[in-house]
C-alpha cells in the first residue's frame, strides 16, 4: 500500500474518532457520569446494539489510527529493510488482535455469556 | 561592542573545543573570525567556505547552538563575547566544521531536480506568466546549504528521511508550469520514509537563509497528494 493512502486512512479515522467519541461523551454524560461505569450499565449498553455498534466502530478506528502512528514513530526510531518488516507486520498483527479482542466482549455479552 | 571576542571551535580529533581570541569589528561575521584563528592561530581548524556571500552554501555549521551560515552571520547580532561553532547536526563529520554532504546531494538527485519538458522535440520558447512564476520562484532560491536538514528533527532519527531540502526542491519543480515530472516526483517522494515523515516543527524554515520556507513546501506538496491541488 502506498503511504499517502495509509496517511490519509491515518487522518480520516482521526477526524471520525474525534466525532464519534464526543458523541461517546455527550451520551454518557446524558446517562449520568458517575454511575456509567457500573456493572450493570456496561452490560446494558453493549446490549443496546446501536450504542455497541458506535463503540466497535471507535475501537476500530482507534486502533486503525494509534498502531499506525506506532509504526510510524518505530519506523522513525531504527532503520532496516528486516525491522522495518516486523514493525509494519506487528503493527498489523497487534491492531487486528486488539480489534479482535474488543469485539469479542460485545459478541459475549450479546450471546449471554456475560 | 568588544574590540574582541572568545571563539570556541569544536575539534572532531579532542572532541573539545579549541579557544581562541579574536579582534573583531562592528561588520564581523563569524566565518572571518574562524579564518583569523585558522590564519595566525592554529593553521589546523578545519573549515569549507568559498563564496563569502551567503550564495555557494558551503559554510554551514552550528554558531551559538542554531545552524546558521557562517558568512552571513555578524558577530555584532549574536550579541555574545562568547562565539561557539560546532559542525551541522545530522551530517557525518569530516573534521572539525566541515561535514560530508553525500546524503544530501543524493536526496537532491533523487527527486529529478530539472525541469522535464513534456516534449523534448519542441524547440518553442516556454512563456511563464508573473502567477506562474510565483508559485515556485521562492523555492528556486534554495542553495544547498543543508541548515535545514540540520535543523530538522526527523532527519536526527531516521536516516533514510528523504528530508526538507529535497522535499522543498521535489515542490519547486512540481509547482512549474513548464514541468510534466510532477507524478513521478510525487511517487518518488510517497513511501514510508518520504514526505509523510514530516511533522512540521518548522524548524527548517526558521534557519533557512534564503527565505526558502522548506515547511511550507513540504505542506503545499502534501496538498497535491491528498487531492487538494491538481
Ligand atoms: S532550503 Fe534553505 S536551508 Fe535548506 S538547503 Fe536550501 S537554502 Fe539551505
Ligand atoms: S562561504 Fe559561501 S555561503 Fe558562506
């Protein structure tokens, strides 16, 4: 992939994180700050699905746009055709099992094994 | 002013610095003052200089800490009895001031720094108007002195960074009217240790002597690339 289409996936998850997040924030202040992290309220918003959806997609673009400005500043760090390989490649590796991860507790709460 | 200044000349043979005494005057620059010690004090200080006029780029180096020209640089607007030069950052050493410049030139010629006409065989005269012009003449002052490559932060880490000075000049031909190289440049300049390395600390326009702005380049090329400039 060339790195001006990587640059500008880097960007536009940037520019669509800031949104979604400050809807992220607007509703969860909306919910009442305080008691947003309890158990019971984190279950029942990731059952609401429109609301797990908003969240897997923030997980996805945060993770698309924070492993990719790793690599960049590991690419800028050290210098080698081998390093430079491992770094894009671990890079890819960590961002897929960090997304995985993440949706996997939606699915398990969603399939009631939370 | 003082009659005369310290000058603190970094050695690459120590890794010190030599001081020397030197008589000085309100009109001063700090390269005279490194050629009176090379001249009656130590015949050994290693330096490049040619032009005296801030035009051949040769006489780069660090004066206080800031890359600067040596030629162009008054020892009266340093405001400091004391004048420390060291070599350019980001350079390899060759002794003392001077510095070896392959990785510049070779980043220079990489980015095809001539015009390409898009037909060899037509032998008419290539009209420019004055908005023409314009958009690139600024950047056609540049005269490799390699200050901004010395100033940049990214060429301190990553040493394959193609860098401002070539990133400015891939621009100055890319904004020619009578230049058809522009995708070439373009793609030359698009990999991972290409134009998107810079982060704009902007420090490169700050040293530049020749007004050149290598940041603003850089950002008016990144337009061409993201789709904002056809
Ligand atoms: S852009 Fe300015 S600082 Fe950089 S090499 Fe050219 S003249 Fe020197
Ligand atoms: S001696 Fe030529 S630029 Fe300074």
């Amino acid at each position: 992939m060339r790195e001006s289409h990587i640059m500008k996936i880097h960007y536009g998850t940037a520019l669509a994180a800031v949104g979604l997040v400050a809807v992220h924030i607007l509703m969860r202040m909306a919910d009442g700050y305080a008691e947003s992290l309890e158990f019971a309220n984190v279950v029942a918003n990731y059952q609401f699905l429109p609301y797990a959806g908003l969240l897997e997609i923030m997980l996805i673009l945060l993770s698309v746009h924070g492993f990719n400005g790793l690599r960049v500043i590991l690419l800028e760090l050290r210098q080698g055709p081998s390093y430079e390989k491992a770094v894009s490649y671990g890079c890819v590796a960590a961002m897929i099992g960090l997304i995985a991860y993440g949706t996997r507790t939606i699915v398990m709460v969603n399939v009631g094994m939370i | 002013m003082r009659d005369t200044i310290t000058l603190r000349v970094k050695r690459s043979e120590s890794g010190g610095f030599d001081t020397f005494e030197v008589p000085v005057q309100k009109w001063t620059t700090v390269l005279e003052c490194i050629l009176y010690a090379k001249h009656y004090m130590d015949t050994s200080i290693a330096v490049r200089y040619s032009c005296r006029q801030a035009t051949c780029g040769s006489c780069g180096m660090r004066i206080n800490g800031r890359p600067a020209l040596a030629c162009f640089t008054k020892v009266s607007e340093l405001d400091s009895d004391t004048i420390t030069v060291e070599p350019m950052s980001n350079f390899p050493i060759i002794r003392d001031l001077a510095v070896r410049f392959d990785r510049l030139f070779e980043n220079h010629h990489r980015i095809r720094p001539y015009l390409e006409p898009g037909d060899a065989d037509d032998k008419r005269e290539h009209l420019q108007s004055p908005a023409e012009l314009d958009r690139y003449i600024q950047f056609a002052n540049c005269i490799k002195c390699g200050l901004c490559n010395s100033a940049c932060p990214t060429m301190a880490t990553d040493t394959t960074f193609v860098g401002p000075q070539a990133l400015a000049q891939a621009y100055r031909y890319v904004a020619d009217s009578r230049d058809t190289g522009k995708d070439k440049r373009l793609s030359i300049i698009d990999d991972s240790h290409g134009i998107w390395r810079c982060h704009f600390a902007g420090s490169c326009s700050q040293v530049c002597p020749k007004g050149v702005d290598p940041a603003m380049g850089i950002q008016l090329l990144r337009g061409y690339m993201l789709g904002f400039r056809g």
